[in-house]
C-alpha cells in the first residue's frame, strides 16, 4: 500500500457507537438530516443507518466486486475489505443493489442513500470535487483487451470502423477517448457485457483496469488477451460524501490500521495470490 496516512480518529466500539446513537439521536447533515451520529475521539460522522456502513458500487467488477451464482450476495476484493473496514469501525458492512458505476459519486453527493462507493473506484480530482475520497488502498492501470488471434494493436483499433468497448462513467473510458480519437467509443453498463461483446465479436476492443482483464482473462475470458498494458499510475479510493469529514478521517485511520495488523495484506493474497 502506498500513501496511507495516519489521522488521530479512532471510532468508538460497536456497542459505545449504539448507545451514543440512541442517546443522542444524530448529528443533522444537509443532505441526510435525520442521519445517525457516531461519537469518535476527536470528532463524530453520520450513518445511513446506526451501526451499519451502508456501502454501494457496481457489483459487475470483479474481482473487486461480483455477484455470487449460488447465493445471490456480493463477493470480491471491494467486499471483503468493506468488512474487514467496518469491523475496524466497530460497524457492520451493509451493501445495497448494483447500479450503474457513473451514478456512484452523483448518488454519494446528494447523501441519504449510502455512507461510501467501493468500486474500484480511481481517485481524481474531477471526483474530489465531488466527493472526499479516501487514501488510497490498491494501485492500478488501465489495459487494451482483444480477443485471442486478434492482430489488433494500439494503433489499427484508432480507425472509424473499430469498435471499442469501455464502462461508462470510468477512467478507462476518458483514456479511450483520448487515445482512440478516431475509433467508436461504446460505453456499456459493466465491465462482463464489454468483455462478452469482444468474445463475440461485436466489439474490437476493450479498455479498462489492469487488474480487472488480468483476473478476469485468467479465470473466465481465456479466449480474450491483454495487447497492451498501458501505466496510467492511477490508485483506487473510497468516495464519501464532503458532509461527513468525520467518516472521512475515521475510513482513512481504519485503511491505516488494516495496513499495520496484516488485514489489508491478507485479502489482498486471497483475491490477487500477493500482495499489492
């Protein structure tokens, strides 16, 4: 982990947070009025819900985020480390239904619906002017996708007539649009629909996140390949409303501590087999 700074926060335990929830009944926010407070050391934060961090992102992301066949809950590298977040809040990680990854920071800003987006989200500062983000907790890079045989490269995808698959709202779509002037950028819902649609041919390209088409191309899209991986040094974090600072410092002391008791390291080695 890279950049992860220590705050003096550190939130009270799940059952103090319960009691000073009942007693005291909220702190008002602009956007969430009747929001939960939490008490903290030096300061306090609001919840959707008490005791819970109310968590959202696009659940069709994995490895970082994906819904699980048999059972119909979200799993991934996202939801893991959500939990083990929350436990170090004294909370309980509570994810609501999908949706589509550019309405994560607009549903954030407007406060009420959820405490934070964990979707393998890049930190930037068109968001930051949205939105806090967090300190960073993986680092990553875009990649350019085909499918196996394909004699594509960088250069003969930026022509009129390809076709280049990206989700919409995400940084690889902005690189695409940069990169491939000329190609047709075609912003799709999540990341499965892009790479079945290359596999089909109906697309002839994709771009997006490095550790996403590495996991995926391993595990399920092996006829699909990685024809450039492109450095782009980006670094996901957290988006938390700018009303609530005070969740802010806490998530931030919380990444801190996972990186030093081995947390953060250990479900890195169970979703990449290393660590980061």
């Amino acid at each position: 982990m890279k950049d992860m700074t220590r705050r003096s926060f550190i939130a009270t335990s799940s059952a103090a947070a319960a009691m000073m929830l009942a007693a005291c009944g909220g702190s008002k926010s602009s956007d969430n009025s009747e929001a939960p407070a939490v008490e903290a050391a030096d300061g306090e934060y609001t919840l959707v819900e008490a005791g819970k961090l109310t968590c959202i992102s696009n659940l069709y992301f994995p490895p970082f985020e994906s819904m699980d066949e048999k059972t119909g809950e979200p799993v991934g590298f996202d939801i893991d480390m959500s939990k083990s977040l929350a436990e170090h809040l004294g909370l309980e990680a509570n994810w609501l239904a999908s949706q589509a990854f550019d309405s994560l920071v607009p549903t954030i800003k407007a406060g009420g619906t959820a405490d934070v987006a964990i979707a393998g989200m890049t930190i930037t500062d068109a968001r930051k002017a949205e939105v806090d983000m967090s300190d960073p907790y993986v680092d990553s890079n875009q990649s350019l996708v085909t499918k196996v045989g394909s004699e594509e490269t960088l250069d003969s995808l930026n022509a009129a007539e390809k076709k280049i698959a990206v989700q919409a709202g995400t940084t690889g779509a902005d690189w695409a649009a940069e990169n491939l002037p000329d190609a047709t950028i075609v912003p799709l819902d999540d990341i499965i629909s892009a790479m079945n649609g290359v596999l089909t041919g109906s697309y002839d390209g994709l771009v997006t996140d490095l550790p996403v088409s590495s996991y995926q191309i391993k595990n399920s899209f092996t006829e699909l390949q990685i024809i450039e991986e492109i450095p782009t040094g980006e670094q996901y974090g957290i988006a938390i409303s700018k009303d609530n600072p005070g969740l802010t410092a806490a998530i931030n002391q919380a990444l801190a501590d996972m990186a030093d008791d081995g947390s953060m390291a250990e479900i890195q080695v169970k979703w990449f087999g290393a660590e980061l």
